[in-house]
C-alpha cells in the first residue's frame, strides 16, 4: 500500500466481520505503509446477516496488500472470491492443509451462488431482474491462484507478508490445516506490537486431529489478543514486593453469549499506554483498537 494522507499514525484493528455475530470473520490491520486482511468470511444464517455479504467493502479491495486465512470454513474465508472479483490482487496466506481445502470449498461456494441465482430467476421471487450471484464459480477458481502457503511447525521462521509486517502460524486443531495468526508489525510509530489472532481452536485431546500448539494466551472462537513486548521486570507503582500479582496483558473480547463487550483488565495502573484505552466500545461492529 503505497502512503498517503489517509494513512493512520498508528496501527489500527477494525472488526469488519465477527462482531455481534459469530460469522463473517474480517479483521482489518492497517499501519502507515500496508493494509493487511485477517481471514475474509461469509456472513451466514439469518437474512439480515447474510444481505451483509452484498454491502460495499468497507475499504477499497485493491488497497489491501494480503491477506492471512486461519482456516478454510466459509464463515472464514468464503468471501474471497467476491474480494478478488472487486479488485484484489495480493497474496492470500495460508497453511498448506488450507490451501487444500480451500481449492474443493471455495469453487464450490461459486457454484451454489450461482444455482441459487438461477433458482431465483426461474421462481422469480427475487426483486432483481434479473437475480445475479454473489460471485461465481469462475471467481473462486480466479482467487485460488493468488495462495500462498505458509510454512508452519516447530521452528518455521516468520514471512514477512507486507511492509513492516511478518506471519507466524501456530496450530489451532479446530479442522485439517486450521492455525492461530500471530503478526508482529513494526512501523514508525514505536516498538513492535505483536497482534494474535486466534481463529477457532479445537480440542486439546482429538482422536485425529493434533490440538492446539501451547501459547501463553488463549481466547475463544474467533478471539484476537492485543499486546506489546513486556519489560524484563516490572513493579507496582510505591514499590510492591514479591506478593504483588503477576503483571497480566490487557485483553478484549466480545462475548456472543453474553452479549456486551468485555473490557480490558490489567492489574496494575502502572501500565496505561500501554495497552489500548479503555474504556472500550459497547459494540466493536464500528470499533477500531488503536494503539498508543
């Protein structure tokens, strides 16, 4: 992405997708020097979800320089072909058991858009004359050429995707090739900032797929974790000895089940700007995480 004045002086996370809903995962990175998307997911279920999947992108497709899918379902990556058709021309990361997958679902997709289409001109309960699909069969075939696998396991170095920010996939065992994205993004604005998004984890124990890859910080289906590097040592402010609790991350996440959003937490005052402010949005449909 090439700079220009709309450019954010420092890295931003928009929930374009999975927000108030458990579908149409789109998670939008955006520094001073690239624009990179975070899996590109259908809406699904009921009506008013699902006529989301025909409003505009909320960012011009051809601005976008990559794009990282954290596994094939189509709630996570079924958009694709519409994103391509639109003007997408960068490379769609993935790992290798995705990249598979994503060759037998995608055109598949395409080809229920267009029955679907077909279906509707023939009932004619469509409003549009005629009724046209999402995208088709040719689109998806179009956008699988643009993958590109990620090496993944212990000891895989990380890929640099776009200017200032490199891949790491960790296994999530949720289905076959299914992996946690961590981004690290180094820009002009400060140090590095580690984003990592998890997807949907799987079981520990699984009787055939391997369960997900030990990390320090895990969060639910679709959860993504904001932080920056901890310093080697750390004290509460007045000096707090041996007993004062272990200093934590600050992480949101919304909460389907509940929901509302539930706000950062962190045990110590010490840590603001850090972390992103609080207090965080009712509703991250429209939010953007900031970091200072």
């Amino acid at each position: 992405m090439q700079p220009n004045s709309h450019a954010p002086s420092a890295p931003t996370l928009t929930f374009a997708g999975a927000a108030g809903t458990v579908t149409g995962s789109r998670f939008l990175v955006e520094t001073d020097r690239a624009r990179v998307l975070v899996d590109c997911g259908l809406f699904q279920g009921l009506k008013e979800l699902r006529l989301r999947n025909w409003e505009p992108f909320p960012v011009d497709p051809a601005s976008i320089d990559a794009v990282v899918l954290t596994h094939a379902h189509v709630d996570h990556s079924g958009y694709l072909p519409g994103l391509g058709a639109n003007g997408f021309a960068g490379r769609i990361h993935c790992s290798e058991g995705t990249a598979a997958l994503c060759r037998i679902v995608l055109p598949d997709s395409g080809h229920l858009q267009e029955e679907e289409a077909a279906y509707a001109n023939r009932k004619g309960y469509s409003k549009h004359h005629p009724a046209k699909p999402l995208y088709t069969e040719a689109d998806a075939h179009a956008v699988l050429r643009q993958l590109s696998v990620v090496p993944g396991g212990p000891g895989a170095a990380p890929v640099e995707i776009a200017e200032g920010i490199t891949l790491e996939l960790r296994r999530a065992g949720h289905i076959l090739g299914a992996c946690s994205a961590v981004l690290r993004i180094t820009d002009g604005t400060g140090g590095p900032r580690t984003l990592v998004v998890s997807g949907d984890l799987g079981r520990r124990e699984h009787p055939v797929l391997r369960g997900p890859s030990p990390a320090r910080r895990r969060h639910g289906a679709g959860g993504v974790h904001l932080r920056r590097p901890r310093p080697r040592r750390r004290r509460r402010a007045g000096g707090a000895g041996r007993g004062h609790q272990r200093h934590r991350p600050a992480v949101g996440w919304w909460s389907s089940r509940r929901s509302r959003w539930t706000a950062p937490r962190c045990c110590s005052t010490t840590c603001a700007g850090w972390w992103p402010t609080a207090p965080w949005p009712t509703c991250p449909s429209t939010s953007t995480a900031r970091w200072r």
